[in-house]
C-alpha cells in the first residue's frame, strides 16, 4: 500500500495552475469542506488539498461519499474563475472529462459518465465529483470554486449498502495502483481542460467530449425528483449540461442537476 506523497505527485505533474501548492492530510472530515472553511484570499488558485482518509465525505444533495483509509482519492482543488453562477455547470463537466482522460490514460480502462458528475464502469460507480461555489456579494460571479474529486482506486470490498453500485480500479483489473501517479494525471488533465473553458470556443469542445462519453443518451432512464419519479428518453446535453429528455408523452424539456437523480432503466 502506497500513501499519498507531494515528491512523488510533483514527479508526474506537468501543470501551470492546478497543483501549484499541496496539502495533504492523514485524516479529514472533508477535503471540499476544509478548503470552504480556510481563509482563500492568500491562495491562489490550483491550490489543492489532499487526504488519506475523509471521516465526513460529501457526495451531492447531501449524500455521502464512502472514502476509506489509504485506498481512494480523495482531493479538493481551489478555482478563482471569472464565471457566472449560470455557468458554474461547466466546472463540473471540465472535471468530468478530466477524469476519463486520465483514467483512460493510466490505467487503459474505457470509462464512461452518468450526467451529471458520476464516472461510471458499466453500471458501477468509480468516482464522484463535487463542485461548491461561493458567489460574489450582490452579483452573479462567482467568488470561489472548490472542486472535489473522489476516486475509487484501491478498494477491495465495499460497504454492503453501495457493494451493487461501487466498484474500483482494483476490482476492475486486480492489479494495485499507484495513487500518487493517478491524482497527478487527473491534475494535468484538469490544468488542460480549465485553461480551455476559458473561452467560449473551448467550452464548446470540452461539453463535445462530455457529451461523447456519456452512457445515456438515446437511453430510457428514470428521473427521481423528490417524491416524483418518471420515465424519460435522454435525448442530449445542452452547453451548459443541462440535460434534454423526452418524457412519455412527447414533451420535450430541460433538467438542471439541483436535487434530480438518474437511474439507469
Ligand atoms: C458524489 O458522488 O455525488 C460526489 C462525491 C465527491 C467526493 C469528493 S472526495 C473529495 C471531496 N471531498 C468531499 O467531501 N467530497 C469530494
């Protein structure tokens, strides 16, 4: 079992932004929380922070997320774009695609991702991804983007209430991987694709690359708002990945991802 190191993270990494200053933990409630909580004005952006274990690890609308001791991948990393909370999606789209590129690059396995932030192996789950946003007093930019990524590298077995749904690298392949070399490519990744959304064009191809590699569309899926649960036809993403269904009765809509979640059907 190898454990997380700065040296060897910096060894593979090649990045302008992300990664410039690394913090790692033994043990954290939450990298996305500790990085919400400290004081951003003296960091600058690609700040990242990094832990062995997370004791309270969040996953969307107030889930979860399973990271055990030495096995997983578990980072937050600092944004400070200029965006409005409109397009505060492309964040999580940018990282998604960050990850299937690395993933596919370090370990040769064809992943694919659930709209909106899930990175799928056939119908398991293998990483999530988290971006919380704090928004410029009385405007529509953002302050502060915090992105976390959680990777499911090393684990063996998993809890029995997620054991159907969850997979790793190491389920998938049985061979041990060096995390260290994964979190630097998924940062390599993630300096290309964020310098890209920089600009309109660049936007435009990184939610190409989203849309090509996602497993759903032309899918029948089930959408589960709240109480309210009903099928639909995935038909595309739009630019900024929000979801277009069709539902039984024709109509066509958009879904944002709010408090939707998507089943396979
Ligand atoms: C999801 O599955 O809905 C998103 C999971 C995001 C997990 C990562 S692990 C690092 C960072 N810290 C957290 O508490 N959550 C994110």
């Amino acid at each position: 079992m190898n454990r997380l190191s700065e040296l060897e993270i910096k060894n593979n990494l090649h990045t302008d932004i992300v990664g410039n200053r690394f913090e790692i933990f033994d043990s954290i409630d939450s990298t996305n929380t500790y990085l919400k909580k400290i004081d951003k004005t003296l960091l600058d952006e690609g700040f990242t922070v990094l832990a062995e274990n997370q004791t309270g690890g969040k996953g969307r609308s107030g889930k979860s997320f399973y990271a055990p001791n030495c096995t997983g991948i578990y980072m937050s990393m600092l944004f400070k774009p200029s965006i409005k909370l409109d397009d505060i999606n492309i964040i999580t789209v940018m990282a998604a695609v960050s990850v299937v590129d690395a993933l596919k690059s370090k370990t040769g396995i064809l992943v694919s991702i659930k709209w909106v932030n899930d990175i799928m192996y056939q119908n398991k789950k293998l990483c999530g991804i988290l971006a919380e946003s704090s928004i410029k007093s009385y405007s529509e930019w953002a302050e502060y983007i915090v992105l976390g990524i959680g990777v499911n590298v090393n684990e063996t077995d998993f809890p029995d209430d997620i054991k159907e749904i969850a997979t790793s690298l190491k389920q998938i392949t049985n061979i041990e991987y060096d995390r260290n070399e994964i979190v630097a490519e998924i940062l390599n990744c993630v300096d290309k694709n964020y310098k890209f959304i920089s600009n309109t064009d660049g936007r435009k191809k990184i939610v190409d690359r989203y849309r090509e590699n996602l497993n759903m569309l032309g899918k029948q899926i089930k959408i589960i708002n709240g109480n309210d649960t009903y099928i639909a036809k995935a038909l595309d993403v739009d630019e900024n990945a929000e979801l277009i269904v069709e539902n039984e009765n024709g109509q066509i809509y958009n879904i944002n991802c709010g408090q939707i979640s998507i089943r396979a059907f």
